[in-house]
C-alpha cells in the first residue's frame, strides 16, 4: 500500500493506492488538497487524484477553489476530485 498523505490543523487529506498497480509519477500539496499524478503499471494510463478538504469559513472559499483550478490546469489528463468540500450548492 502506497500512501501520500497531509495533516493540517483541523483534519488532514489521505490518498492511498496499490504499489503493484499505480505509479506515483507527480504531486503537490496545497493549503486545501492534495495532488497525486499516477501512472497505471498495466498499461501505462496516466490520471490525477485530488482530495480535498474545503475550509468552513466563507472568506477562505475563493482561496480554495482558486487553489483547485491552479492544481487542474498543470495536467491536461482525467481526474478524480474527491474528499470535504465543505459548501452547499443550493441552500
């Protein structure tokens, strides 16, 4: 098992895939998430996984997905977004 991992001060951000599968090629940690480039074993197909955890606070919103859109456009490749957003689309 293969684990890159954060921990800020109020909770922390996990990502873990399988060594004998998935090759870390790439990554970045942000103050909100963390950006892991892998790269499959079986047939060489490159993909980025982000997890986040947004911040609570609404003056911290613009920051986090500033931060989501730096780290999206550094790889023209399929991602998978996941983790705590913390935000309500629609009250």
């Amino acid at each position: 098992m293969a684990v890159f991992a954060f921990s800020g001060r109020l909770g922390g951000i996990i990502i873990i895939w399988d060594p004998q599968v998935l090759e870390l090629v790439d990554s970045y940690i942000g103050t909100f998430s963390v950006c892991c480039k892998l790269k499959s074993l079986f047939d060489d197909f490159v993909r980025v996984l982000l997890g986040v955890y947004g911040p609570n606070g609404d003056n911290l919103r613009s920051a986090f997905f500033e931060e989501l859109v730096t780290f999206m456009s550094i790889w023209d490749i399929p991602w998978c977004v996941g983790g705590d957003f913390n935000v309500v689309r629609f009250p």
